[in-house]
C-alpha cells in the first residue's frame, strides 16, 4: 500500500512539472519553433533551454561567447529559429546573430537599419524575411530578406513603392504564399492604433502584394492592441484568440490578466503567465496543456476569420465565363513556350535583366560602379552598404553567366581605366555576353 502511494506521488510529481516550469526571471526570451512546437528560453544568463511542446527538456546548452550583452539581447533583439539554429534579428532590421555550439556570433556586414520596427520576422526556404513594420515616420510593406552569403539585407519587393501598412502581423504559410492579418493602423479618429481588417498576401514567386480578403470585424475588435502575437495566436488585455485560416475559424476567450505568451503547435498549447507568488512576488512561469482540455474551461466563443462572399450567378458572370473560355487555349501555349524557354535557361532573373539592360545601353558597353546606383540605392542606403551592394550584384552576374550559361570567369567582364580619370575603374561587358544577349532578351 505504501509502495502504491509513493509510485503515485511520484508519478503526479512528474506529470506536474512537465506541465509546468518556473522560471527565475520576470523577463525571459522566449523563442517558439512553428515547425516542431519546441519552446527555447533563455532565463539565465549563461544557460539556453528547450522544451517539447509536452513540457519534456530536451537541451540545456550553456552560453560561452555573446556577441552581445544579455539585457541588450532582450531589449533589440527578435529570436527566430532557421536551418534548426537560434538566430536573433535586431529589432528594426539590420544586425543578424546565430547561437551555434555555445557561441552567440554575429553573422551580418550590415548595420542597423532602424526601418523596421514591428516588422514580421519570418523563415521561409531557409532565408530570413523582415515584412513590413515602421521606420522614419513611415509604415511600411516592405519584405527585405537576408542573404548570408554576403551579409546583407535586399528588398524582395518588385517594387520599392510603398502600397500598404504591414504592422505587428500574424500569418500563414500557402506553399510560396506569405498571408499576413491583424496588422496595426492609425484611427486618426482618437489617435490610438487599431486592427486591420485587411487580409494581405504576399507572393515570394513575384515580390507582389495582393489585398485577398478581410478579417471580420468582431475579430479585429477583439484582435486590436494585442501586446503579443505569433504565427496564430494573440494576447491582448482582454482577450487571447487562436486563429486558423485555413478552417476560417477564430477561437477566443477573456483573458484573467496574467497571460504574456500563448502559442499553439497541432493539438497543445504553451501558456506564458505572469504569476503571484506567496510572497507576493511575481514570477513567470510556463505551463504545457492539451489544446482541447485547457480550451474547455475557457468559455471559447468561435468566429469566422473571413466573410465568404459569393458569386452571383448572373449574365454578366455567364458573359465573363465564355470570355475565360476563349482565352485559356492562347494563354495555355503561352504558358507551354514560357515554360520550355525557362527549360533551356533562356528567361533571365529579373535583377540580372535590369542588370544587363542598362548595361547594353551605356557607351561602349562600359560602366562604372556609380551608375549601378539606380538599381541598388532604393532605401537611401548608407555609403558602406552601397558599395557592397554594387559589388553584390557584379558577383550576382558572374555566377548566374557561369552556373546557368557555361561562361568561364573572363568573358564576362573585364576592367579597363577610364580614359579620362586614372582613379576609376570601369567595367567592360565582354562581347560575348553581348551576343548572347541580343539573341535571348
């Protein structure tokens, strides 16, 4: 019988902390994996932790070099897991650290660009995006991404005009489709913030911004002034809601003021409180529940997450089907040559076309680097940035020839001095790129 009670005891301790962790600080770093639903904290400053979304502590690395300080990790830093590492973006854009094998190590030859403030930060094809976010008094729905490569940030945008405001925004995935909702605007009409009821996508494929849709309104009413938000949840101060796009659900309910995080992963949740203690303290802890059993004590209220607008089926519509009829037999076999051009590698990339492009229209075919300005000082860089950027895209150029065309190394370009100042460099195309181009463009 003793035996029976012990094992028992035992048993609910375990079950009891793997459903519950204290932590030692009030203001850890909390970084969760959307892939795998792992939570890492960094609540001391020499040790990194990860749990499975089960509560099960899977690592316990110890720091040995930081980059930076710890307070300064918290304050401007955003975590973010790619490639299965730990990487930090500063908070604004720029400046880009990995924790690999004990060490905090800075990655980027950036600096901090102060752009993008409340920006997305998101992986997709093991590359970092920052989309959108709020810089120099201006919203922005830009999406830089960064190339580790060379260390730099570039607009992804086929156009760096500014068209929408992308702020504090939840998302989803759809293949190569990046869907962004809740963002924050201005309600010029009693100067405080309030949720977008717009419904944004964004296409990696064509760097294009699209409006499909809005987020109902009750949604966004109770979506606004969130002070946390990942892939598909939100925590405000009154209410914390689960957002699932593809069923066109929203589930919420009222929060009891002491939830700082909440994420969802499958069919668990990770709860982050802000807890009193019996001293009166506060402490943070995290708690790692069923989604179904923790959400059935929550008076869960369910909404749409979009309106669904129908089709009306009338004579206009009929009209415009027989118009989509006629047209699909062209745009099948112009789709059908594009696609056995872009077999052959004739098609170019869009930044190598207007590389070229206006390389073919200079003197001679000659260049300097300073005229590679209009294609490359879109966000008034600093001048470090855009000297790297210039030689970025000649490096661009090169390896696109060679790996995609067969050209050796030399007949792409060479360089002369100009003829009237000895001090600058100019960049000849080489005559065999020219031929080439004229037959493919």
């Amino acid at each position: 019988m003793r035996f029976k009670f012990v094992f028992s005891y035992l048993f609910f301790a375990l079950v009891s902390f793997s459903q519950r962790v204290e932590l030692k600080t009030i203001d850890p770093i909390m970084c969760f994996n959307d892939n795998n639903g792992e939570l890492t904290v960094i609540d001391d400053t020499n040790w990194i932790q990860t749990y499975s979304v089960r509560g099960k502590l899977i690592s316990r690395t110890r720091i040995i070099e930081k980059a930076v300080s710890i307070t300064e990790l918290k304050e401007e830093y955003t975590p973010v897991f790619m490639q299965k590492k730990l990487h930090f973006v500063e908070r604004g854009c720029g400046r880009v650290l990995r924790f690999d094998q004990g060490k905090l190590e800075r990655i980027d030859h950036s600096f901090s660009h102060r752009n993008q403030y409340d920006a997305l930060v998101v992986t997709y094809r093991d590359t970092l995006y920052c989309v959108g976010g709020y810089g120099f008094f201006t919203f922005k729905d830009h999406v830089t991404y960064f190339d580790e490569g060379l260390g730099q940030w570039f607009l992804k945008n086929k156009s760096p005009e500014i068209k929408h405001r992308v702020i504090k925004p939840m998302y989803e995935l759809y293949g190569d489709v990046l869907m962004v909702f809740g963002s924050e605007i201005d309600d010029h009409t009693n100067q405080r913030m309030k949720s977008s009821e717009c419904l944004m996508e964004f296409s990696f494929k064509t760097g294009e911004w699209k409006k499909v849709g809005e987020l109902t309104a009750e949604v966004a009413r109770m979506a606004k002034n969130a002070w946390f938000y990942s892939k598909n949840t939100s925590v405000g101060s009154q209410y914390v809601l689960l957002y699932s796009p593809k069923e066109n659900k929203v589930q919420a309910f009222s929060q009891d003021k002491t939830i700082r995080r909440f994420y969802g992963f499958k069919e668990f949740v990770v709860v982050n409180k802000l807890v009193m203690t019996s001293y009166k303290m506060y402490c943070h802890v995290i708690e790692f529940h069923v989604k179904n059993k923790y959400l059935k004590s929550k008076s869960v209220r369910f909404f749409r997450f979009r309106d669904e607008v129908s089709l009306e089926r009338s004579y206009p519509y009929k009209l415009w089907i027989i118009l989509v009829l006629f047209l699909i037999i062209p745009i099948f076999f112009i789709l059908r040559r594009k696609l056995v051009l872009q077999k052959k590698g004739r098609i170019i990339p869009e930044e190598i076309h207007d590389f070229l492009a206006l390389w073919m229209d200079s003197e001679n075919k000659a260049i300097e680097l300073s005229d590679l300005n209009s294609l490359v000082a879109y966000d008034n860089p600093e001048l470090e940035t855009l000297k790297k950027r210039r030689e970025g895209l000649l490096k661009r150029l090169k390896q696109y020839m060679i790996e995609q065309h067969k050209f050796e190394e030399d007949e792409v370009f060479y360089t002369e001095l100009s003829p009237r100042d000895k001090r600058i460099k100019l960049f000849i195309l080489h005559p065999k790129v020219v031929k080439w181009y004229n037959k493919v463009k």
